[in-house]
C-alpha cells in the first residue's frame, strides 16, 4: 500500500456491488465470529449471514448505530465499506466517524492508515499523528506508520522531522521501495544532495533492477550535466522497462541538451506514441518538430490531436497556441488567427492572443481588422507598446501622417520617462519612413546620449546625413562605423550601396557587400546591392545570376527590377530590358503616392524609369514614325 496515493486498498472480504445507496434489496455480509440478533437496529441474522433491511431512513440509523460502535467483526466489514464509500462520495465527517469506530473495536493496520488519512484531511493532524504512533507499536514491522507520520510532519511544515522519521525507517527496512524513494525525495528537496546520492547508490546496489532507482540517478546525472552516465543508466531502465515514459522523455531532453535534434525528437516521439493521451508528451514532441522547423509533421498532429480532442474534451492551451503558431509559420493566417481568439478566455495573457491574431490579419493584408485587434491590446507591457508600434506603422503605410505625429508624440511621452534603445530607434525609423529626417536625425542624436554605445543608433545617424547634410558626410560617417564594427551588416551593405551609386570605390564597395550577404544570405536587399556592384563592374554574368536571385527574395521591390533591367539594356536585349521597366512601373503604379515620395531612393527610381521607359518605347517605334 502507498500513503501518498491515500490507501485505496480494500478488505478481501468485501465483495459487494460498487453503489450500496443506489441499488434496491439487501445486502449481506459474512462474518467469521458470532451473528448478533439486533431486529430493532436493522440488521436480521440468518446462519452465518448478516443481512441489513434498507428502506426509508433506516440508512442513516444503521450508519448512526456502527459510529457509535464497538462492532462485531461483521459490522466492522460493513462499517469499513460504508466509510469507503462516504469516502468516494466526498463526505469526509461520516466516513472519519465510521472509520474511527472500525479502527477503536478492531485496530488493523489497513483500517488505521485510513484513519490517519481522514483526520488528517479534516487537519486534524495531532490525532493523525497519534494514531500512526500507535500504529508502529502495534505493527512495528510495517514501514507504512513510519511513511504516514513522515506526511504528517510535512504537513506541519517539519521537514527535519520528516527526513529523521523517514532515516529511521530506511535504516529499519532498507529494502523497501518506498521508504528509499520518499528518503532521497526529502533529501533532495532539504538540498542534501551527496547524502541523497549515498543512499541511491545504496538503493541500486540492493534492489538493482528497480527502474525507480535507475531513473533517479539518471536524472540526477543529467543535473550534473554528466550526460554521458544519464545516458548509460537510461539504456540500462529501458532495457529492464522499455514502457518507462518518464526515461524516454529525460533522454529527449539530454539530447536535446547535446544539440542532438534528430535524437530528440524520436525518444519524444516514443514517449508520445506509448501515451498519446498526454497533452504534456505532445507538447514535448511537437516542439521537437518546431526546432528543426518540421511544420508539416507538426500540422498533421496537431490538427489530429485537436479532432480527437472533440470528444474527450477540449484540446491542451498550449497545444492549441501551438497549432496557431504552426498554422501562422505555414501561411494559413485564417486558421491561426482561429486558433489564437479560442485562447483568448483560456490563456492567462489575452492581450498577447489579440496581438498573435492582428499579426494574422496583417498578414492576410486586412489592415482595419489588424488594426482593431492590435486597439484591444491594453496596458503597459511589452505586448502593449508592440501592439501600439504596429498600429502606428500601419498608419505610416496609409499615408496618416498628421496622425501618426501625434501618436508618436504619445508614444514619446510614455515610453521615454524610461526609454529603451529600441525606443529611440523606433521613433527615429518612423520619422524616416515618413520623410522627415530632421526629426529622425534628433531622435537618433537623443538615443546616442542615452546610449552611446549603440552601434544601430551611430548607424541611423550616419545614414539620416545624407538627407540632412550631404552624400559626403553619410559616406565619411559609415566609413568609420565600417572600421570599428566591421560585422555590422546593415553598414556594410549601405555604404556599399552608397559608393556604388555615387561610382567610387567599387572594388572596396563590393568587398563590404559581399561580407554583408554572406552573413545574411536571405536578405533579398543585400543580394540586390551585390548585383547592382558586379552590374557597376561590368561582370554581367555575375550580376545576372545575384539580380534573379535577388528578385526572387524581393519580387515587389521596384529598384530590383530596374537594376534587371539595365542590366538587360546593357546585354542588347531591349525587349527584355523594356519588360523589366514597365514591371517596375507597374510595382510602383501600385503604391500611393506618398509612400514613394517619402521613399528618396524610389522618387529617384520611378523618374529614371519613367524616362527609360519613353526612351526604349521611341526606339522601338519605326524610322519616320512619331
């Protein structure tokens, strides 16, 4: 019998039906001393049985009669089985005294370990106490009074107490599964962790095939980072017990620890497979599958978890946040976006859910529905004040300039009482995107007092010189950002860029962008600088395969498709070239007005291919034509 698992254990003698207050008739109940004649309580003796009559109220004076005690051995039976079931039906007062009553006329062990766990559930942890030290005197061989009144000082908040009481039964039954485990529990848990381990060692050496042993040391090797033993004595439990969920799981973790992710996500998996029921098991798994960005398989089941869930209940919390961001990573916005508002009254933080599902529409290009769900994010947390900047950007997109001045203000106003950096950086970014470089410049140079040291700020602020000062000056300002952080991609590719536009350098200026795209392959803006430069050094083979790339990454950026097509022009092929400007044209016939004249970059563009497009249209028209 187990204390902590509340001794669920029943007499042998007790074979009844499983609901006495429900079924109609009688029951009767052996008894192996004398039967007892007591019409006027109820009861009717016939041989050796003990029948009880049941109707009206009789229940409840038969229950009154056996509390009162003291019992026969059959009434006893009948009182221990009545308590048992007070006890499943959440009556705890009736159980205590029926069970008090069994335990005064008949002291048993089985009947005294329930009654410590009743008064004890009522906090009544004196008597439990007194009663578990009776228990040790009448059945000293036993360690379960000892593991009883080990609970009760863990109740009273002595864990000192507790360790000795337990001490004392390990030294008395060494052997015993539960005396060791629950010792070395108390040992760790009071942070006497070398005296845990002497006794696990010990606990192994006796009882070596116990897989409780086992995946104790194994865990406690993995604390120690000593990965290599945990993973010995794991082979080791799984050979003696191959269902041990909990040792598939720990190697999961190990080798998830080594950066193992294959090995990982398939002991995951056969901890999921042996329960598929545990919500916890797929979590584990499923973010196994998320590691190694394994969407689909993670999709699969998920979605299956979240069909069977229908009619079991409703799907885990974390499993549902799962499949939302599974959903989102895979494009499907609608769905995610489903999956997020379900957590709304389930998660403990809403706004974040809110937020999630904006990103959502936002993505779908329904910018007033991600508006309004980004409106319900309240508060002052990080999730708020992102919410606030992308509600602010998305104004910026819609041209609300005079309005968005004004939440920047109050942006401003809030955030700067105690600003980030990434304060500063967001004002002075969104002042830019709107064109006005002056303020930007002012917030980059207030940033820079708050943190001189920010290598993004230094950088803003030597990219905003070329509007408010000169070319020269941003060129001669990004110089020095290159030299003292030569790995700051952003720097590399724009002055780059910069002295390619301006045919200076180019050799050096191919240099920093190539360094810039190898640290950042998938930037469709640094692959484009990398064209244009070999374009500039007329390595048009070079520069064709780096501009179709860069499209690729970037098919909506109209300058890319203007570089595609000079490059066109220069190669001869004038159909091609006119193909690529009219694209480009088109990108930005797409855009308002606005956004492309706070853009200096694309007002240029758009100019110069306004005026190449009339130009290769006229040489396409026959001799003589006008």
């Amino acid at each position: 019998m187990q204390f902590w698992r509340f001794y669920r254990s029943r007499l042998v003698l007790l074979v009844f039906a499983s609901s006495m207050f429900s079924n109609v008739g009688c029951q009767s109940l052996k008894h192996s001393k004398s039967n007892q004649d007591s019409d006027a309580s109820g009861y009717e003796a016939s041989g050796k049985e003990l029948t009880v009559q049941r109707s009206g109220g009789d229940w409840d004076k038969i229950v009154e009669q056996l509390a009162k005690g003291p019992l026969s051995d059959a009434e006893a039976d009948l009182a221990f089985l009545l308590a048992e079931q007070f006890i499943n039906q959440k009556q705890i007062e009736p159980a205590t005294r029926l069970m008090r009553s069994v335990f005064n006329s008949h002291p048993s062990l089985v009947s005294g370990i329930e009654l410590v766990r009743l008064v004890t559930l009522n906090g009544d942890l004196v008597e439990g106490e007194q009663i578990a030290r009776k228990l040790q005197l009448f059945y000293g061989k036993s360690p379960e009074p000892a593991l009883a009144r080990s609970y009760i000082a863990q109740l009273k908040g002595s864990r000192d107490e507790a360790i000795d009481i337990l001490g004392s039964a390990y030294r008395r039954h060494p052997k015993n599964e539960e005396v060791a485990s629950r010792y070395i529990s108390m040992l760790l848990e009071a942070g006497l962790k070398n005296k845990a381990k002497e006794v696990l060692m010990n606990a192994i050496s006796g009882m070596p095939q116990s897989p409780y042993f086992i995946l104790r040391l194994a865990r406690l090797k993995a604390e120690e980072k000593n990965y290599k033993e945990a993973k010995n004595l794991l082979d080791r439990l799984l050979k003696i017990n191959p269902e041990n969920i909990e040792g598939w799981t720990l190697a999961g973790f190990i080798a998830s620890e080594e950066k193992n992710e294959l090995a990982a996500e398939r002991y995951f998996r056969e901890a999921y497979e042996k329960q598929p029921e545990n919500d916890t098991l797929a979590r584990y798994y499923v973010t196994q599958l998320l590691k190694q960005n394994k969407f689909q398989e993670a999709r699969r089941l998920l979605l299956r978890l979240e069909s069977t869930s229908d009619s079991d209940g409703a799907l885990d919390p974390d499993l549902i946040f799962q499949l939302g961001y599974v959903l989102f990573q895979l494009d499907e916005f609608e769905e995610a976006k489903k999956r997020f508002l379900q957590l709304v009254d389930k998660a403990t933080d809403k706004e974040r859910m809110y937020f999630y599902a904006a990103q959502c529409e936002e993505r779908s290009k329904n910018r007033q529905e991600a508006l309004r769900l980004y409106s319900l994010v309240k508060g002052h947390s990080e999730i708020a004040k992102a919410s606030n900047q992308r509600i602010i950007q998305l104004k910026i997109e819609d041209g609300n300039f005079q309005e968005v001045e004004s939440l920047l203000q109050e942006y401003a106003n809030s955030q700067l009482q105690k600003p980030t950096e990434d304060d500063f950086k967001f004002l002075a970014g969104s002042f830019a995107k709107m064109g006005q470089f002056i303020k930007a410049q002012s917030y980059a140079d207030s940033g820079l007092q708050k943190f001189p040291r920010s290598v993004d700020l230094q950088y803003l602020k030597a990219a905003y010189l070329e509007h408010t000062v000169s070319r020269v000056a941003s060129i001669a300002a990004l110089e020095k950002m290159v030299a003292r952080f030569p790995d700051h991609v952003q720097s590399l590719n724009h002055l780059g860029y910069t002295l390619g536009e301006a045919n200076q350098n180019l050799e050096f200026a191919l240099s920093l962008v190539q360094r810039a795209a190898q640290k950042d392959p998938k930037n469709g803006f640094y692959i484009d600088s990398l064209g244009w430069l070999y374009f500039k050094l007329k390595r048009l083979s070079e520069a064709e395969k780096s501009l179709l790339s860069a499209m690729q990454l970037e098919p909506n950026e109209p300058v890319i498709h203007e570089h595609l097509a000079e490059l066109r022009l220069a190669q001869g092929d004038i159909p091609g070239a006119l193909k690529y400007f009219e694209s480009a044209a088109a990108l930005f016939e797409k855009l308002p007005a606005w956004r492309i004249d706070a853009d200096v970059e694309w007002s240029q563009a758009k100019k110069r291919i306004e005026k190449r497009i009339q130009e290769l249209r006229k040489r396409a028209l026959p001799m003589g034509a006008s």
